[in-house]
C-alpha cells in the first residue's frame, strides 16, 4: 500500500502493476458476460519505453545537469527568465528555507498566486523539499481559500500580495484575524490551527504585518543548508505524495487529490516522447493555469525531458497576451484547453492577426470539437494539432495522439492509449462492453493518485481496491488503441427513454456557420422528463441567431430527438479557472428563468 507521512490521508486500496491480456473486472462488479474475449473493451498499451523510479527533484536536477543554459521559465508579464540552472538554484535556496522555518517532509505549503515565477519555483522548490505542495486556485475568496487550507492541513501558505483587485494578504486576514499580530512560525489561528507561517511576494523592504518576505527565502538559508537538499533527494520516496490538486468544484465541495512523484514524472516523459521534442528545442506557450495538473504535468515537468522552454503569456489567460507572446518569444508550441482556443480564434479573427508558424498545438482540459480543430489549423497557422484525454486522479494524461496521427485521428478521437496504461469500457453493472459501444471508461496504471485527501468514502467511490480508476466519462474503446468521448456519465440526457449524448449534437451545432461554440444540457420536462437545451456563442457581436435557423439546420442531419428543443444565446459561459464550462450552472440558469417567466 502506497502511503504519505500523514494519518489523514484516505486510501481506496494499494495500487499493483498486472502483466495480463485479459481485463480483471472491478473488484465489486458482477462476474462479466459471456463474450467474445477478443472483442471486449480492454486494452493494456505496455509501450516501448521503460518507466524510471524518480522523484520530482531528481528530474529537475537532471534537466539542469543536461541543459544548465537553456530557458526553462519565460514569464513574459514580470519581465523574468530561468535557465535551468537557475531554476534549480532557486528552487533549493526555497526548499532549504522551508527547512529553517521548522518545517519537515511530508508538511504541506499552501500556494495561493496567480501564474508566474513565484508559483513555479515555488512547486519546485517544495519537491525538492519532499514536501507537499497545495496549488489555491488564485479565483478562490476568502471561505474557498479557508476549506483549502483546512483541507490540507496547510503549516506555511504562499502568497502573492496582489493581483488585480484581489489582495490575497487582506483575504488571508479574513480568514485568520490573529495574522496582524503575530509573527512567521509563530502564527496560531483559531479557524486553520495547523498553519504557522504566512509569506508574500512583495516589492516592499518592509514584510506585511505577520508574515515574512518572499525574496528572503532566497537569502536566508546558509550554502551548507542548500547542500543538504541535493543530499535529501534519495529519501524522497517517488512513490510519496507530490501535490494536492483540488478538483475544479462543478458540483460540491472540491476534494483533494493527492498526487505521486512517479506517477507526475512518468507521464511527462512519455508525453514528450510522443512529441518528439528531441527532434528540436520548442517553446511553448503556456496558457494554462499553474495550479492545476495539465499545465504542470504536461506543461513543466514534460518540458524537463528535453531542456524545453515553457512561456508564460501572463498572470490569468487573456488572449492578446498569448498572441503577444507567441510573436515576441518566437513560441513554436501552444498548450491550452478548448475553450481558450475559442477565444484565441475570436480574438485572430476580430484583428486580422496573422500568427507565425506553429509546429504543434496540444489542446486537453475538456472536449474539443472537430469543427474547432479545423479552425485551430487554419487560424493559428498550426502545422500538427494534437489532443490530450486525463484526469487529475490519474497523475496526468491517459490518452493523447501520437506524432504522425492522420487528420482523422485527430478530429474523431482523444488520442491513443498512453504507455503502461489500462483502459476497459463497462456498462451501468461494471461490465465489460465489446469495442466500439459506448460505457464507463476505467483506467489503472502505476500512476493513479493516492487517493482524496482525509475522504475515504469519495476515494473508495472513485478508486477500488484493485487499482481501477472510475473516470465518470461516457467513452468508445477502439480495438486499435484509440478512444472516444461520448459525454459525462451525468451529463446523458434521457428524454422520453432515449439516451442522447450532448457531445454529438455540440459537435454538429459548431458547424453553423454563425455558432461560435455550443454546450447543450437537459432540462426539465414534465412531458418527456427531460429535453434538451443548447447554450451557443455566436461568431460576431450583434449577430442574431433563431431557433427556426437552427431547427432547419438540423433538418436531415440529426434524428428528431436529437433537435434541441430550446436555443439561448449567450455571450459568456459559467467556468471553473481551469476553463471547464459548468454545465450545471446552465441548467440551474434555465430553471430560474422558468420560475420567473412563471
């Protein structure tokens, strides 16, 4: 069983490695049926490339060894770069500090900021400290903040002193009054007990009331206290906790899953592979947010592998910045989700904005439409689009394309099974389906979170005892590798019986030629208990679009059942940070508007 040094955390059971070609059936499933077993929804893509038994730590010090003067960090909006080197000196000279604050492996240090170089160095520097790192999301407020840091059992919290309007040291003294009044290490607070020490990025000389200054991390640890890092880097299990992310809270109150070193590692090195960075030095745009999985994993820890640059257009996603930077930083790579992409598009459009070449484009987070794929080649000049399947739980992707997919691939499918992964496709009862029909996606690898931090029945909920990871997204299985996402489990609508999957009729709504994205969800509906509603954005600003346009869009293209009953024009959709859209908002919009209309 695979542990970290607290009693808090909850674990579904250990996770073990099967060599096996037939599927094993989730441990509370009814026994599967008779069928053929070579059609059955089970694939174990082993891969060519060994896995390797290294922290976190140990990677970073090896980018630095093979690539000391290459870029790692470009943060174009604070006028900062790191080599690696750099990135490495720093991110020790901060671990030690930790260290000197009466800090121990396995604390967790609480990071509250926007992107930027602080959130970077930061991360790094609590790995190589064998410490547990707890990205905030930077939109939180005070009472989200507050469940966080209670969450995690937080002793020293990060923080940035402002961005925008938000001041996070005046958030933080709402959650913990007794700050002003204290001192670092010695903070004891009524509402988040485990907390001690606050520290802030500021320019001031002079650290805010409670707290310490974030640049006299970098000084305050003497060379041998540095030195002792590199040394603590063999006892830090890569099988122990790396980082608690928290998931994006579309429905309830986020849990906290905890992530492994191997399982971080592992699968940014066999996303590189696929890339074929080796091939040449690229720079990629990062436009996701810090704190969440995608960006760290297939954005910073891949960029490891091979002395990659990662750009860092600005402190939140704003489209200009990322054109800005992409010409400025002679980017070859963007990474985003597709709702970022939307924008990116709109944004070229509305400016005539011609974009440089651009080798590669990787887009994950959430599904992505073939008709966005097309307008991602076309607009951002992109020579290869791939796409990335994952989950937070399972330490990064499982599926993504590989270099030399066709356009087919691309466009019809979330990629190809990642290397040292397992994927089967079963029905409501947990079995397994032939190839090709659609079911529950479970995934297993040696790379699964530990579990949700101090929730066992969630853990048990999502992760069983023999290593399968329920992923709640409704999924084709090809026999060739590659997979498909038909929706989220919840996400079926069923009006009058029929099972409808919203991703079909998203997909053929993008095509209209004013429809800029679509999300349909169902509604209620005493007649047929649900119906469905699609929620569109339009191309241009001004424009109108009719339901009847859109009824006779349909006409001859999707079955009867599938034509949305209800159309909304929106401008903007309810997202989480990470720039999932919050489909349950849009119900609860529909239904408001219901009960006023009356």
């Amino acid at each position: 069983m695979l542990r970290i040094p607290s009693t808090k955390l909850c674990l579904a059971g250990g996770i073990r490695t099967f060599h096996t070609s037939k599927p094993l059936a989730c441990s509370s499933s009814p026994a599967p049926p008779i069928t053929n077993e070579r059609n059955q929804s089970y694939i174990h893509h082993i891969g060519k490339d060994p896995l390797v038994y290294r922290n976190v730590g140990q990677h970073l010090r090896l980018a630095a060894e093979k690539y000391p003067n290459n870029e790692a960090l470009v943060s174009c909006h604070e006028n900062k770069r790191f080599t690696y080197s750099e990135a490495l000196e720093k991110a020790d000279r901060i671990a030690a500090s930790f260290y000197q604050l009466g800090l121990k492996k396995g604390d967790r240090v609480g990071i509250w900021a926007p992107n930027g170089s602080q959130f970077y160095l930061s991360s790094l520097a609590a790995a190589r400290a064998g410490m547990i790192s707890v990205g905030i999301n930077p939109a939180f407020q005070a009472p989200e903040a507050e469940y966080a840091l209670n969450k995690g059992g937080v002793r020293a919290l990060i923080l940035a002193e402002q961005h925008y309007s938000t001041s996070y040291y005046d958030l933080t003294k709402q959650i913990i009054p007794e700050l002003t009044s204290s001192s670092p290490g010695k903070l004891r607070s009524a509402r988040v007990p485990t907390l001690e020490t606050v520290i802030v990025d500021t320019a001031d000389a002079v650290p805010l009331p409670g707290t310490m200054l974030y640049k006299d991390m970098l000084q305050l640890p003497t060379e041998q206290h540095i030195s002792e890092i590199e040394s603590l880097q063999m006892s830090i299990s890569p099988e122990s906790g790396l980082n608690m992310q928290f998931t994006s809270g579309t429905t309830g109150l986020p849990k906290a899953a905890t992530v492994t070193h191997n399982g971080f590692v592992n699968n940014a090195i066999h996303l590189a592979y696929r890339n074929e960075f080796n091939l040449k030095h690229h720079r990629i745009c990062l436009q996701l947010p810090l704190f969440h999985a995608f960006a760290m994993v297939v954005g910073v820890l891949t960029a490891f592998t091979y002395g990659t640059t990662i750009v860092v257009p600005g402190a939140r996603y704003k489209p200009m910045e990322s054109l800005d930077a992409i010409v400025k930083e002679k980017c070859t790579a963007i990474y985003g989700t597709p709702t970022m992409y939307v924008d990116l598009i709109n944004k070229v459009r509305e400016l005539n904005f011609k974009v440089p070449p651009i080798d590669l484009v990787v887009t994950g987070g959430a599904t992505c439409s073939p008709q966005l794929f097309s307008d991602i080649l076309e607009f951002l000049n992109v020579r290869k689009a791939k796409t990335v399947y994952g989950l937070t739980e399972a330490c990064g992707i499982v599926f993504q394309s590989l270099f030399h997919d066709t356009r087919d691939h691309i466009l019809n499918t979330v990629g190809h099974l990642m290397d040292h992964f397992e994927a089967k496709v079963v029905d409501l009862q947990g079995n397994i389906v032939p190839f090709g029909t659609p079911g529950e996606l479970c995934v297993r690898s040696t790379a699964m979170m530990l579990g949700y931090w101090d929730d066992e029945k969630k853990t048990k909920e999502t992760l069983g005892d023999d290593g399968w990871l329920r992923t709640g997204d409704q999924f084709v299985l090809r026999e060739d590798g590659y997979g498909k996402i038909v929706g989220r489990v919840k996400e079926i609508i069923i009006r009058g019986g029929e099972n409808l999957f919203p991703r079909e009729i998203e997909d053929y709504l993008n095509t209209h030629p004013k429809v800029l994205e679509t999300h349909c969800v169902g509604v209620p509906d005493e007649r047929m208990g649900e119906e469905i509603c699609a929620y569109v954005r339009l191309k241009k600003e001004g424009e109108t679009l009719t339901y009847e346009e859109v009824k006779e869009f349909c006409k001859g293209h999707l079955a009867h059942f599938k034509v949305p009953k209800y159309l909304r024009v929106v401008e903007e959709y309810p997202k989480t940070t990470s720039g999932k859209v919050q489909k349950f908002k849009l119900v609860e919009m529909f239904k408001d508007e219901m009960r006023k209309s009356g």
